[in-house]
C-alpha cells in the first residue's frame, strides 16, 4: 500500500470531524482536493473507508482499523521530534493529562511546578469524573492519569507521587464542632453529602465505612465538591472532603473539621498510564520530575495549601 502521511493526515482529520467540510477548513483546502485524496487513499487499502447513512457520514471497520493506526504513527511521529530535540538539549512537544474532578485543586500546581522547569512543553488537563477517566484510560486517549482509585482490572504502570487526605467536616455551628475523638458511627446519625455515582472519592468514602460494618443511610447526592461546601455551610449535612478542596474554608472558618475515630483516610494520588504504552520524552520527563523531586514538591504544594504538612500514610 502506497499511502502517504498528507492523505493520512487529511483521514485523521475527516475521521475526527466526521465532516469533509470541516476536514478542508482545518487543512485550508478546498472540499474537492480532500475527496479527492480520500478516495486515492481508499484504493491504495482496498476498501471503503467512509459510508453515508442518509446525509450522515460514518467510519466503515477499515476505516476504524485506519484511524487507530493513524492515532499510533501520529503519536510515534510525535515522539521522535520530542527525542530528536531532547537530543539537541531542549524538551519540546505536547502533554496531556486527564485527571478526576477532585484532583482539580491541585494539579494546576503540579503542571505548574513542572512548567516553571520545562516551559517550552505544551500542557493540556482534562478534568472530568472519574468512569470518564477509567474511559479515556482504557483508550488509550492521554499521555498521563492523575488518579487515586486506580482501577484493579487493567494493566497498568503506576507511580505513587502525592498523599491525599480527606477529613469529615461540618459547618461552624454544628453540634460535631469542637468535639475530640467523635465515634465514626456518630456520623452515619447525620445527613450525609456526596457525589455522584463514579466518583473516586465518593468509592473511597463508602469503602471506608464499610470497612468498619458501617452504612451511609441518609445521603443527599450534590454535583461536585464546590457544590457540597456549599451545602454543609448551609447546613444541609456533612461530608468527607479532601483537604486540597477545602484549605480556604477551613483557614476562614467557613467549615469545621472534626477529629473523628479512623479518619482521615488518606488516599494517594497517582500517574497512571497502560502498562503496554511507551511514554513520549514529555510524559517521561513529567514522570521523572515528580519521582526525584517528591518532597520538595510535596512541601511546596503544602505551602500552597495553608502552609502545613500533609499527613504521611
């Protein structure tokens, strides 16, 4: 098969549109040039690549089978312009990371903490829930996960770099305020906040008392962990947050935490990535940065967090 990167490139692209139109705007061609290479490549494979069901277009299965190995020599071609300048005494090249939605505090902090020693590498973050980012892992969608509930059914490199420490809370007039070595069963007397079904830290919570035979039996489900501030300052209950989540409410006064029997529970925060992939010189250096500096990053992002040391596992 005789194909050539351009009409590769202009598949990719058609693929990703699902559009000829939108194909030719983002290379500046005209509908007709794009077609043109389309079909040119459709008789180097052998096979349709495209099918139109009533005006709508779709990949054929040699056309998916094409798109993933586009995704491959793409990502290959990538990594060798990384290398190649990495080489030469640069990092250059693109970056992107997926994360849950309760890691979103922080990792700002720790692309930051990264850019400030590779600033020519091109950061992009994803944040979204995490059956998302199990989604996104499993195919293959990014060069990182930052994750705590790592998944157990798929192979996977993982590289432990950060605790995470989640403390029950409460607002300032709560009767639990003030009070020292609160029984865990005295909490699931009170309405508790929660997040959605998929939420790592919500798996993480209920794991937890279940541990200790324990059930969560009032519940309200809120949307995100602003959401659930929001809630148990208005008094609408309590919940379990992660201290990256609530330094500011907690240096303001705004919400209480309360020393309970068992707690915190202290996650770890980890990159993850399929066991089978090979990290662009990016990803790795990405990875390399945070291993070697683990305390120094450690202690600068607890500065950021009020100023105190994170609790060790």
């Amino acid at each position: 098969m005789k194909m050539t990167l351009r009409q590769l490139s202009l598949f990719e692209c058609v693929a990703r549109h699902m559009s000829y139109t939108k194909a030719a705007e983002e290379k500046h061609l005209t509908q007709p040039a794009v077609s043109i290479q389309i079909k040119q490549l459709e008789e180097h494979v052998g096979l349709p690549l495209f099918e139109y069901i009533g005006k709508k277009l779709y990949l054929t299965d040699a056309g998916r089978e094409l798109q993933q190995a586009c995704h491959d020599v793409f990502q290959r071609m990538e990594n060798l312009e990384m290398a190649l300048t990495q080489m030469k005494g640069g990092m250059h090249g693109n970056l992107r990371i997926a994360t849950v939605t309760s890691a979103k505090y922080f990792a700002p902090h720790l692309i930051g903490e990264f850019n400030r020693h590779y600033p020519d590498v091109d950061l992009s973050l994803v944040v979204t829930n995490r059956n998302n980012v199990v989604q996104r892992l499993a195919n293959n969608e990014d060069d990182l996960v930052l994750m705590a509930q790592v998944p157990r059914d798929m192979k996977l490199k993982v590289y432990p770099i950060l605790d995470n420490p989640m403390f029950p809370v409460v607002a300032p007039g709560h009767p639990l305020a003030g009070q020292k070595s609160v029984p865990i069963e005295a909490l699931t007397q009170e309405r508790f906040l929660t997040r959605e079904q998929g939420s790592g830290s919500r798996k993480a919570i209920e794991d937890h008392f279940k541990e200790h035979g324990l059930k969560l039996e009032q519940t309200m489900e809120l949307g995100s962990s602003e959401t659930i501030k929001q809630g148990v300052m208005a008094g609408l209950g309590i919940s379990v947050l992660s201290r990256f989540s609530m330094a500011l409410e907690l240096a303001t006064g705004c919400l209480v935490d309360v020393d309970v029997d068992s707690f915190p529970i202290v996650r770890t925060w980890c990159l993850v990535h399929p066991a089978e992939k090979r990290l662009s010189p990016a990803a790795q250096a990405f990875v390399d940065y945070f291993l070697s500096n683990e305390g120094q990053v450690k202690e600068a992002i607890s500065n950021r967090f009020m100023g105190a040391e994170l609790p060790h596992s």
